[in-house]
C-alpha cells in the first residue's frame, strides 16, 4: 500500500491509520502483554481438569463455577477460540517485529561511510603507507568481502549474518508454535486398560463425544508389576508391553514405568496409572466362560452379565449379582461361590454355575499422537542456530580510504565484542607496517 502524502509531506490520515497500526502491531510491549496471557491460560488448563465430565465438574465446584467454565471453554482450554486467537496474535506480533527488524537492517546497509579519519583518531583504526591493493588482499585472506563505496573509499564486510540472529530465533519460535498447533488440531489423546494378556486396538478419546482412537497397531500387556512400601503406598509400577502388527508378530518389546513411555510408529504409550479388576468363570451348558464386570454372554440361550460383586453376602461367601432379560423384564440373580445350591441356576433353560473369582491388576496407559513433534523439534534446533549467530558471532566493517596525500587510512566497528575487534585491528596494523 502507497502512502499518500499531502503537499506539505505529511501522511494523510488513513496512511497515517496504518502506519499507527503496523507500529502497535510490531510492539514489544503487546508481545508481552499477549504471551503473558498464553502463559496465564497455560496455568488455568493445568488448575482446571480438561475434559472432564459435567459430574466431575459438579463433584469439584458450585453450579455457578461450572457454568463459568463452560461459558469460557475453560473444560478444554487448549482447543478454545480465544486460545487460539491469543496464539494468531502473538505469531502476528512476532512477524511484525521480523519484518521490521529486517527492514531496519537493509537501511543500515544504505547508510554512507563514517567519517574514517575520525574513527581513526578515536583508536578504532590507523594509517599505513602501504597500497588499496595490498590491505585488500590481506582482509580478503580473512574472508573479508569488499564493497567499493566510492572512489576513494571501499568496505570490507565479516560476519554481516549475524544480524540476522533475532530474525533466525523469531522464525525458529514461529516454527515452534506451528508444530504445536499442528498438535492441538491433529494430536490424539486417549486412554487404554489392559490386563495381564489382553489386548487393545484402540483407545478411548480424551475428547468427549469422540470415537475410540485407532493405534494402527496391536498393543499387548504381557505382565504387570507393582511393589509397595511398607506403609501400603505404591514404590512403583510397570508395564511390560508388546506391539504386534496386523499379522499377529511382535515388532517391538519394551518396558513401561512412570516418565519411561514406549514409542512406535508416531504412538507414545506412558504409564499411567492402575487398578484391580475381578474376572469371573461360568460354565454354561458345559461351556466354561470368562468375563469381566459388565461385559455381557451371550454363549447360553439367554445373555447375562455381571452387575456386581460383594466378597460378603449375609455371611454365606462371596458372591455375584447376575442380570438377565426375562422376555421384556429384566431380571437379577445371586450367585453364591460357596454355597452348593445357589452357585448353580437356570436362566432361560440354560444351566449356568459360577466356577471361580479371580481378582487382578490392570494397567492404565496413556496414549499420545502428536504429529506436531518434528515440526516442534525443527524449530528447536533452528533457535539453537539462532542463539549461535546472535551471540557467537559479529558483524565486522573495515572501511579503508586513500586521501589526496597518498595516505591508506583504515578505520573499522564491530557489532559486539569491541575489544576483540580492537585486537583484529592491531593485528592488521602491524602485518601492514
């Protein structure tokens, strides 16, 4: 867009609207109120559960609270509009200031030669009897690269990339919040309960109303372990987890325990937590049947399951509740382990027994897909080589001049590290005497 100027040279207004704009745009001082607010956001996603239910909710906080976190997205901060906005703002900021930056250092390349004499004169160079040729030939040895400015005066530049060094580290950030927005929009997230032997090729989305999240693979709880200390709490648990392919082979084995996740094919599975769980063995018809709490049977003429469990039942043994359809009428029965005639039942002419309880561990593993982690790794790096060429290296310019007298003088500043420049210069001042 081309300013307009009015005939006294002043911006007309809208010109002057946007130049105020790019200015507030590019400002520090807006950067850090906005990454600020990303951080304040941060620490509410981490005080606030994510994802949780509306009882969940209600269980930790008054009606009036919950609905302020509903209105507000506050349950899934992380994927809320105004997050993302505060995230569009920022990288906005962050380019502004780029292009700014970039700008200002291509006028700095413009500018006129200083005044070598005075440089001179203020111990930032000398004067030597020898010829251009001769100084030019020894700053190109050190990789100088020469610019004529004008017939009498010529520059010699090094290290002129290292102002680019903030440009390199705001690029290297924007890379940084690409890669996570690449994970918040296309990042999975779920949950997985195995015991010793099963097997899962899905997990439950940590999303609500989403479906289970495919793993593109089979994963294997082959044991479980957990120790205690003397006082009953957990010293530490650990998975030992198997991935098989679609052929059924292990392609990778590993142990999983707390900050120690097993990686394949873009999945990170972490230990999360555990729990026990009851199995229980029917015989049906002479069929022996292996279910869990709540899982239904369907190998008789009629399909049960069990609703509950009670190690007690009015001092007669542990037993379990069954539930059954009788036509349109649902039904309930006790099945007592030790006592003869009530572990035996018919239930719509199917002869059922309850054969054992067994009670064991599951594993809880967390499981995560982020596509976003080379891009977050790309950017990292980038910084690494940003904070390189901003802090290990300087912008050098020599500048040598001939006078009418036949006199070389040269002259010369540096970005950073001025003493170490002042020694280069010396060192250049006496290879030319």
């Amino acid at each position: 867009m081309t300013a307009t100027r009015s005939s006294s040279g002043k911006e007309t207004e809208p010109a002057s609207r946007v130049a105020s704009f790019s200015r507030s745009l590019a400002s520090v001082r807006l950067g850090i109120v906005v990454l600020g607010l990303i951080a304040a956001t941060s620490i509410v996603g981490s005080v606030i559960k994510q994802g949780g239910t509306e009882e969940e909710y209600l269980s930790l906080y008054s009606e009036k609270a919950y609905h302020f976190v509903k209105l507000f997205g506050l349950d899934d901060t992380y994927h809320s509009p105004w997050f993302y906005f505060l995230l569009a703002l920022f990288a906005l900021n962050l380019i502004a200031c780029t292009v700014r930056r970039i700008r200002g250092l291509g006028g700095k390349g413009a500018k006129a030669a200083p005044d070598v004499k005075a440089l001179v004169a203020a111990g930032s160079g000398f004067t030597t009897t020898r010829t251009p040729g001769e100084v030019s030939r020894r700053l190109a040895a050190s990789s100088y690269r020469k610019k004529q400015l004008s017939e009498t005066t010529a520059l010699y530049e090094k290290g002129s990339f290292s102002r680019y060094g903030v440009v390199v580290i705001h690029a290297s950030v924007l890379v940084v919040l690409l890669g996570g927005l690449i994970g918040l929009a296309a990042g999975d997230r779920g949950f997985i309960a195995l015991r010793v032997g099963e097997t899962a090729e899905a997990a439950v989305s940590r999303a609500r109303a989403r479906a289970p999240v495919p793993l593109g693979f089979t994963v294997r709880c082959k044991d479980f372990n957990v120790t205690f200390y003397p006082g009953g709490q957990p010293k530490e648990y650990a998975s030992d987890i198997e991935i098989l392919d679609g052929t059924g082979k292990v392609v990778k084995a590993g142990r999983i325990k707390v900050n120690e996740p097993l990686s394949y094919n873009g999945v990170r599975l972490y230990q999360s937590s555990y729990g026990t769980s009851n199995s229980y063995t029917f015989r049906v018809d002479g069929k022996e049947v292996v279910l869990a709490e709540q899982e239904v049977v369907k190998a008789g003429r009629t399909p049960f399951m069990v609703v509950r469990y009670a190690p007690q039942v009015h001092d007669f043994g542990p037993g379990v509740m069954v539930a059954y359809m009788d036509g349109e009428e649902p039904k309930t029965l006790w099945f007592l382990k030790d006592v003869e005639r009530m572990r035996t039942r018919v239930i719509g002419g199917s002869r059922i027994s309850l054969e054992g309880i067994a009670g064991g561990y599951y594993t809880g593993l967390e499981m995560s897909r982020d596509p976003g982690v080379p891009v977050v790794l790309a950017g990292f790096g980038l910084m690494l080589a940003g904070l390189y060429i901003n802090f290990f290296t300087f912008h050098r310019r020599i500048y040598v001049m001939s006078d009418d007298a036949g006199g070389i003088h040269v002259a010369g500043m540096a970005s950073r590290n001025r003493e170490g420049f002042l020694e280069e210069m010396d060192r250049l001042s006496k290879d030319l005497a």
